[in-house]
C-alpha cells in the first residue's frame, strides 16, 4: 500500500482577538480569504496526498465559497468542528473513517490562520517524522524574557531553554488518532497531547513568516507580505 500524507486544517474558530464580526479565516488578504491561501499553500505541494478542512456548523456557505474556487481533488469534503480545538482535531481525524490507512501513514495538523506556510517546512516536516513519533516547528526566543510578581519585576528563565512552537506539527495518522479517541482534556495543540503520552518528539526550526494571524495590527503584517508571496 502507498504511503500517505495528509492534511487536516483546524478553522473552526471564531477568532475573537480580531475585533470583526467576520470569523478570521475567511478575512481576505488582498484578493483572498485567509483559509483560501492557506488551503492553496498546501496544495502546491506534491507531497500531499489529501487536504480535510475542519469548520464550523455556522459557517458552512463562507466555506463553501471558498471550496468552490479549489479545483483540486484532493480536497476533501469538510467536516465539522466541536466546541473546542481539540474536539475539533478530533472531529476531523475521525472524517478520515472511509480510508485504509497502514502505521507509515503521516498526517500534518494544521491552524487556519497561519497562510504562509512554504513547501520547504512542508517537506521538513514529513521527513523528520522518519526519526520521531511526532514533530513541531519551533521558534527561538531572542527577546529578553520578564515577569511581574505582584509589584516588582524578575527575570524570566534562560531564553535559550524557550522558544515558540508553530503549526503544522506532524504525526503518524493511525496512532495520533488513537490518542484523540482515548482523549478527554483540552489542549492548547496537538504536540501536547503527544508530549502527555511520552511519543518520542522532535521539534525542528521553524519560519519567522509562519505567523499565525490573530490581531488586527497581524493583518498589517500580513498584507505586506502578501504582495512578495502573490
């Protein structure tokens, strides 16, 4: 049997922070809805063997705009979220039920609202998953770190013992969707629920420009670098 390698986009989430009415993932950049060029970016790979997207019940005619302006069959009809991230992750694993799946089978987890994801984190990612059971991007900290305790300021730990973990993060599909079914906390992503399970886990240098859009002053960011990624 063929090995595959999947995608399941998380984009279930209102996105609150954003301070519009309009759900993030479907706030255009330019010409495009960010989910759209999330989606696109994923499938300029010829890695990917099939896309899954996991929305809300509430924004199924957003979505399907979107949809409908992908030609490419291998994105798969969506499915629908739950309450939470993790009931989300969860909710799109198991979509997944109509397919035959072996142990070599890979799958990337993914945030709807980080669109410029390159095909070389793509490739880095399904790759170091030969030497680990699960894998991360991570970012280094260069920052000085404090914290306020009650009325004073200390420093903060070592920045070289800190950094800040991305999406897509990579996992074997049989056996990360095993610990989604056995699961009954809430994770902040999916390498937690990994990490709680003692899987061994890598976490590789990720992309500065992989930012995930959450505030108003992102979208700035983000329109600037849409005119370079167009």
């Amino acid at each position: 049997m063929v090995e595959k390698k999947l995608v399941l986009i998380v984009a279930g989430g209102s996105g609150k922070r954003m301070n519009t009415s309009t759900p993030k993932q479907y706030i255009r950049i330019g010409e495009k809805p960010i989910l759209l060029m999330t989606i696109e970016a994923f499938l300029k790979s010829s890695e990917v063997n099939f896309l899954r997207v996991v929305i809300s019940k509430s924004h199924i005619e957003m979505y399907r705009k979107i949809a409908s302006r992908v030609k490419d069959r291998r994105l798969l009809p969506f499915a629908l979220g739950g309450n939470s991230r993790t009931e989300s992750v969860s909710n799109g694993l198991k979509s997944f039920k109509n397919m035959l799946f072996n142990k070599t089978d890979k799958i990337l987890i993914h945030d709807a609202a980080r669109p410029f994801i390159t095909q070389d984190l793509i490739t880095r990612l399904f790759s170091e998953l030969e030497k680990a059971d699960a894998v991360f991007p991570k970012i280094p900290i260069s920052d000085a770190l404090w914290y306020k305790s009650k009325n004073s300021f200390n420093k903060g730990p070592a920045r070289d013992l800190l950094f800040r973990a991305q999406t897509p993060q990579g996992f074997y599909f049989e056996q990360i969707k095993k610990l989604y079914k056995d699961n009954n906390e809430t994770h902040l992503d999916d390498i937690s629920i990994a990490q709680s399970h003692k899987l061994k886990i890598s976490g590789i240098l990720g992309d500065p420009i992989n930012i995930k859009l959450t505030t108003p002053e992102d979208l700035t960011f983000a329109e600037k670098v849409s005119k370079i990624w167009m």
